[in-house]
C-alpha cells in the first residue's frame, strides 16, 4: 500500500515556496508523505528517515483538476464532427439533427445505470491522464425528468472511490428543448428543475451567449440558484461578447469559461470580483476559433484555469494534458501558467481549498509521473504518462 512517494522532483505549488526563480514551489530529491487521507510531510528526502521505503519516480505532482467537462455523455456525435471538419457549421449540423438535441435524445434512450457506468468508464480513463478532481455537468437531458437522470447518476458517480472527485453543475440553461417556448422553459427550470437539482449539484451553469440565453434569463436562473445555496459558474463569450463576463462578476461566479470574445470591461469585471477565467482550448481548436485574450487577461491579474471541456461535440476529449499542450501552443501560456491553471487555480474555481497543493494537512490528492521534468507534462503524448494516481490517499491507478 503507498503511503508516500520519493521523488527527483516534487512540484508542490505552495504558494509560500514559489517565488520568481521556481514558480511552482519545486523540491529537488523530495519526498511526500501521506496517511488517512491527508499529506503528513513534503520536503527533502534527509528530512523524512521513512521515505527510504518509498517509491522512486522522476515527478510527483498536485493531481489535476478539470474544472471544466460534460463528461456524462452517452452516445457519440463523430458524424459532426466531420461535418465540422469539412466547413460545415452549426446550422447543417443541426439540420442532420445533431447538436445538443442529439446528446439530449441518448440520455433519454439511456437507462441511469448506462449513463452511470459510461460515466464511471470515463473518469478511469481521465484518472490514468492524472485527474484527481472533475467538475462534471448535466445540461443533456434539458427536460426535468432527464436533467435529474444525469444528475442522479453523477451523484453515485462521486459517492465511488475508486473515481476522481467528482464536483457536480446542474446546466440549467443549455439549450431549448422542442415542444417549449423560451419563457416556458425558463418557468419550468424555475419551478421543477432547480429546486430538484439542489442536494444533487453543488453548481448551476447557464450557456449565455449569442444564439444561447440572454443576460436577463441567466441572471434569473443564477439568482434562483444562489438563493438555493448553489454556486454560479458560466459559459460566456464563446462566439460573441453580450455582457456574460460582467454578468459573471455580478453573480459572484467563481469561475467564466471559454472567454474566446470577451472585451476589456468585461475582463475589468472579472479582475474586480476575483472570478476566474477558465479557458477551453480544446473546443477552440475543434472549432477553429482565436484564443482569448490572454495577455490582457493575464495584465489585469484574472486567474486563469486550463479545462479540458470534455464533451461529445466540440471537445471529444477526455484529455485534460492534451488542454495543456493546446493551452501553451495557441493561447501562449507558459508552461507555469497552464500547470497553475489545472491544480492551484482551479482548485479555488471549484471552491475546493483542500487540494490543488502538496502542503501537510492537505488532502493526499498526488500523481506521479514517468517524466523527467514539468515542462513534458506539457507536451502532446497522447497517451497516459501517470506512474500512480492517488486520491484522498487512495490508489485508483497505480503501476509503480
């Protein structure tokens, strides 16, 4: 049973041992220890007389938090992909009946246990990349009855340990299912959707975009939900600025994601209210987008937060190192930024102070890697480069 690791290198992202010279709170030939589920030392390997029982690996990291996915899919949507890939837009794929509707019609034809056990296989999957923490949302079933089957089946996701943590977002405003008017729809998420979902989600989300959800819808669902005691997080500026950056700071939102268009008030808005910017680059590859506005992102001092943004239409992907790579390529993080943005920042934009660190008393959230330094964990492998995964000092992939 592991209990601790050696390492020719620990990067423990503790802010009080990062500096400019060693950004990441490095520890050359250290060691960390763990028991019940918390970090117990980290430090030097001559500090700790019992690390000599430990394995030897070259990198022992945070485990990384995606603080971004719709990981609980059903189905698959390649054929719109392609569509995308040969020029089409949303409008062809919708008119082939794809989009959000085609996810939505899956997890209607799904069982909960499907949707449970496609869940389950997934997050394994992003285990072995080196995912200790997942922030998964609903927002596929849109109807009441459907957005709870997802629900349910992330709740008993996250009640099993042999997963990553799971951190779970009602989406209550994705799309306009058929059959509802936009301010019929709104009624009944108000009515029946949001008060079911509280106990089930720790968030509320809402798509606030051109062609999405207006301001006004989504302040009245946001307001709905923390009045409730849930957490706001938004999908905003993926193809237009309307407001959802300001919208975002207003609420108190811990996180706005995409930001592929967001102005300078917005990004002042941001910077003003401590709300973090979650960047997806994996969907703006997909789609062929610029980046954000990184650098004046990174002026106005906004934390920036690197997710994978899992999901079946523009990120089919289950890779959170593979969003780091595209971070660094095309946004122009450097490779600090982009390991900050997926352990220590996106830690604090899931609300979560317990992990995204290797400090004593810390949980034992830990991945260690087959890699020589930091800078490769930033490299696209496409494969898993894990050596062992552990979570809340539990091993869910070990091959030490």
């Amino acid at each position: 049973m592991i209990s601790g690791f050696r390492a020719s290198r620990i990067l423990t992202l503790d802010p009080s041992l990062s500096h400019k010279e060693n950004p990441l709170g490095a520890i050359e030939h250290g060691c960390v220890a763990f028991e019940s589920g918390r970090i117990t030392f980290v430090g030097n390997i001559v500090d700790y007389k019992e690390s000599r029982h430990f394995p030897l690996v070259p990198l022992v990291t945070p485990g990384l938090i995606d603080a971004h996915t719709h990981a609980c899919w059903v189905g698959s949507r390649h054929d719109e992909y392609a569509i995308r890939m040969a020029g089409g837009d949303y409008r062809d794929i919708a008119a082939r009946g794809g989009g959000i509707i085609a996810s939505s019609r899956a997890i209607a034809s799904a069982t909960e246990a499907d949707i449970g056990h496609t869940l389950r296989a997934r997050l394994l999957r992003m285990a072995a990349l080196g995912v200790t923490t997942c922030e998964v949302k609903s927002g596929y079933g849109l109807l009441p009855e459907l957005e709870l089957k997802q629900l349910r089946a992330i709740a008993n996701a996250a009640a099993d340990r042999s997963l990553p943590s799971i951190v779970s977002t009602f989406l209550a405003l994705h799309s306009i299912p058929a059959g509802y008017s936009r301010t019929s729809y709104i009624a009944t998420v108000l009515a029946e959707t949001l008060p079911a979902a509280v106990g089930l989600a720790q968030f509320v989300d809402a798509y606030v975009d051109e062609n999405a959800f207006t301001i006004d819808e989504a302040r009245l669902v946001a307001s709905a939900a923390r009045a409730n005691g849930l957490g706001v997080r938004l999908h905003v500026g993926q193809f237009a600025d309307v407001g959802g950056a300001e919208l975002a700071a207003e609420l108190g939102a811990l996180s706005a994601d995409h930001l592929e268009h967001v102005l300078g008030r917005g990004i002042e808005a941001l910077a003003a209210a401590g709300t973090a910017a979650c960047l997806l680059p994996v969907a703006s590859f997909t789609l062929g987008q610029s980046p954000p506005p990184v650098a004046a992102l990174r002026a106005a001092r906004v934390p920036l937060v690197v997710a994978s943004d899992a999901n079946p239409g523009t990120a089919p992907t289950e890779s959170l190192p593979l969003a780091l790579a595209l971070a660094v390529r095309l946004y122009g993080l450097t490779p600090e930024e982009a390991l900050i943005g997926a352990t220590r920042n996106a830690a604090s934009s899931l609300g979560l102070s317990d992990r995204g660190m290797l400090q004593i008393g810390m949980r034992a959230d830990i991945v260690a890697w087959d890699l020589a330094h930091e800078h490769a964990l930033i490299q696209p492998w496409g494969t898993p480069r894990t050596r062992a995964v552990v979570v809340e000092g539990n091993a869910i992939v070990n091959i030490v």
